[in-house]
C-alpha cells in the first residue's frame, strides 16, 4: 500500500498559493488542500506544475441555514471539480438531528455529482 503524505493548509499561514505549493513540494509532500477562496485555474495549473494533487478543499460549514449550506456546498463542489479535490472538509455548527442529517445528505448528494466526497472534521469550533 502506497503512503501519501498530504498538507492540510492553516488558513492563518500569510503565504501565496504559489509560494505554499513550492513549499510542500519541497518539503515531500504529494498533496495539498485548499480554501475554497483560493481556487481559480491558475491554483488548479499551479498544483499540476508542482506535481501535487488537491486532496481536500475546505469547508463546509453545515449551520441551522439550510438554504445557505447548500448554496455554499453547490459553490464548493464547483471548486472542487477546478481543482480534483477528492474531499471536501465539512465541519457543523449545528448539532446533528433530522433536519441536519436531510442536509448533509444532500451536500454529499451535490459532491457526489461533482466527483468529490464529504470529509467530516470534528472541529473545536463546531458542535
């Protein structure tokens, strides 16, 4: 079995995309999550050049807002797509009953479509 080392990117590291990929490449590592608010094409091309996949994209937040969780799972799963994430990282601030599980089912739903996955993280800062 093969080991991938990846790099989950702490959002208050102040380093360009560019910058952070040559370092993780540098460093040995195969792959390297995103925030959603980075990816464009020239992220996506930047990976590719470097020789890294994206493993995660980050995040979604599952709140009481189930209008706005899916909107945002829609726009998440379209960076996705841009960058081959394979997980999307989902974190709740919510607790977990009926109405948040009919949620998260339908942004794993909107992942799934995407070619992507639901990864939950249990967070300090969720429920």
């Amino acid at each position: 079995m093969a080991v991938e080392l990846a790099l989950t990117p702490d959002s208050r590291w102040d380093i360009e995309t560019g910058g952070l990929v040559r370092a993780a490449r540098d460093a040995g590592f195969t792959a390297l999550g995103i925030p959603a608010g980075r990816v464009d094409s020239h992220a996506a091309s930047t990976y590719g050049s470097a020789g890294l996949s994206c493993h995660e994209l980050m995040a979604l937040v599952v709140s009481d807002d189930e209008a706005a969780t899916v909107a945002s799972a829609r726009e998440l799963a379209a960076a996705a797509a841009v960058m081959g994430a394979r997980w999307v990282t989902t974190v709740f601030q919510t607790g977990l009953h009926d109405g948040s599980a009919r949620v998260i089912e339908r942004c794993a739903a909107i992942f799934a479509e995407a070619g992507t996955g639901m990864a939950v993280e249990f967070s300090p800062l969720g429920r």
